[in-house]
C-alpha cells in the first residue's frame, strides 16, 4: 500500500497552497482534486482582488496559476475524490473514489464548501453571468446598479449592506414575513435608505440571456401574484455546504459542519489532522484567507512530521 507523508484533499487555493509550502519543505505532498477541479474560484470570472494582479485575473487562470507551481516545486496533483477514511490511528487511511487505499502521515483536509442554490429556472444557466454566491467577490461589477439579494439571516444582511455601499439600489428578497438575522445586522439594513426589504417573496426565476441578468420573477406569497423586479445580479445569500460529511465521523465539526480547529490554528481534535480553507472558515470564504490558512496547515504538518 502506498504511503504518502502529507495527503492533500481539495484542489482550491487553500489545498494548492498548502502543496506548494509542503513541497518546498521536501515532504512530497499528493494532492487529490476532488470533485471540483479548482474548487469554487473556477466559478468566478474576473478575480479583483486577490494581491498582486492589478488588472485582475480570471478565476480560473488563477487556480491553474496555483497548481502549475505546486507541480513545479514537486507537488503531485492526481485526479480523484476521498469517499472514505479511517482516522482512527497513524498512518491515516483514505480510499479514492471507491477503490484504491493509500496511507498518509498526515492529511490536510481543504475541501471546501459549496454554496446553496435554489435550484430555480436561469440560477445556473446565469451563474457567474449575473448570478453570484459572493458580493464581497463580485460586487464590484455592480456599481451603480440594481441587484438582488436572495436570504434572510445575518450573511444576506452583510451581503446587502456591503452591495448598498456601491449599487443604486439593493432589494432584499426574504421568503418570511421577518428576517432570521440579529436584531443588529437587521438595523444595519434598516439604515440604508437604499435597501428595499421585499417581504414574503418566492424566488421562482432568475431572467437573462447571453449579456446577463436582467430580473428576477418573485411571487407574493400573500397573494400569489407574480412580478419580474429588474436588476442585473442576484446574489444568493442562502448559506453554504461545508464538504466534511467524509472526515466528519472522525473530527469535530460545529452544527452545520465546518470543521472546528484549536483557536488560531489549522490543527483539529486528531494529531497529524489538519484543516484548511472554506471547509472549517465560517466568517471569511475569501480566496487569500483559503490560501493563507492552506500556507499554515502545510507548515503546522511539517512541524508535526518534524516532531515524529
């Protein structure tokens, strides 16, 4: 059986970086991309603010940028998922996709988490064309303009907050006639003489064509009349799906899952087990927070095989 001293799950720029600092440190990473090559930066277009493009940079150019140096510095990026594992005792076993096992000394899990869609008419066919699950990503395109914001809890808040910073209008879309967010996000949304709250409104579809979005089609659930409210981006602000449900049986996680870590440390409740990137970030989601944290988790798995 093939043992491998730092095992990388995810591909996203928390895993690749996390590749590049364990190559450098001549611990041979292998890296299995998972289910989403690139992780969600390849859903992204134009990337503005990630430092050092002043131009910006395409989402995907960006991540492929990232795994052509891991590869080059000695990183080995195979093509695969981790569908189970036993972290039970050292060395850790993974099984890719089913079938083939291998050994790790450590693992560094960067998988990531998917944001929530609705499953409504145009979501995808317009996602990343008008359609976004990030307004701190994409925001910026929006300036001066109508957008949508689709939630009712503390992220759809921040969202609309942030977005009223810069487009003309910003109409909330909450599906209950109250918001689930705190009494303090909801006032801060109550200060933006442009947020409009739409209360009791089903999205039912995101309208465009090739240049974009142009509405959204929403139903009062009152009564049941339907109407288009032009905008040229939704944001969705629905939650995201951190992808642990493999590795939960073995490290803690919080409610809806993201992997927990000792406080300022990518380290988790198993030794040689570290966690990097959206999977255990529950405030930030940004790529440079994912590949800082993938940065710290490659240096603490150093340390610890170091320590051996």
């Amino acid at each position: 059986m093939e043992r491998i001293k730092v095992l990388i799950a995810g591909s996203g720029p928390a895993g690749y970086t996390a590749a590049i600092y364990a190559a450098r440190a001549n611990q041979a990473p292998v890296i299995y991309s998972g289910m989403e090559l690139g992780g969600q930066l390849t859903t992204t277009t134009v990337v503005e603010n990630f430092p050092g493009f002043p131009e910006g940079i395409d989402g995907t150019v960006l991540v492929d940028n990232m795994r052509r140096q891991a590869e080059r510095v000695g990183a080995e990026i195979r093509t695969g998922t981790i569908t189970s594992c036993d972290l039970s005792s050292r060395p850790f076993k993974a099984t890719i996709d089913g079938n083939l096992t291998v050994e790790a000394d450590t693992l560094i899990i960067a998988t990531g988490a998917s944001a929530k869609y609705l499953g409504i008419p145009g979501e995808q066919e317009l996602r990343g064309s008008g359609v976004s699950a990030c307004a701190t990503c994409d925001g910026f395109f929006y300036r001066k303009q109508d957008v949508a914001v689709i939630g009712g809890g503390d992220t759809a808040c921040e969202e609309a907050v942030y977005l009223a910073g810069m487009c003309r209008k910003v109409y909330m879309i909450v599906r209950r006639d109250q918001m689930r967010a705190s009494k303090a996000m909801q006032q801060k949304v109550a200060s933006k003489e442009n947020i409009e709250v739409l209360w009791n409104s089903l999205p039912k579809e995101v309208v465009g064509d090739l240049k974009g979005v142009s509405g959204i089609k929403i139903e009062d659930k009152i009564s049941g009349d339907i109407r288009t409210v032009p905008v040229s981006g939704v944001f969705l602000a629905v939650g995201h799906h951190p992808n642990s449900e493999v590795f939960a049986p073995w490290v803690k996680t919080d409610k809806d899952g993201y992997i927990i870590t000792e406080p300022d440390s990518p380290r988790t409740n198993i030794p040689g087990v570290f966690a990097a990137g959206d999977v255990m970030d529950v405030h930030y989601k940004q790529a440079i927070t994912a590949a800082a944290s993938g940065c710290r988790a490659a240096i603490e798995a150093d340390r610890f095989l170091q320590g051996q």
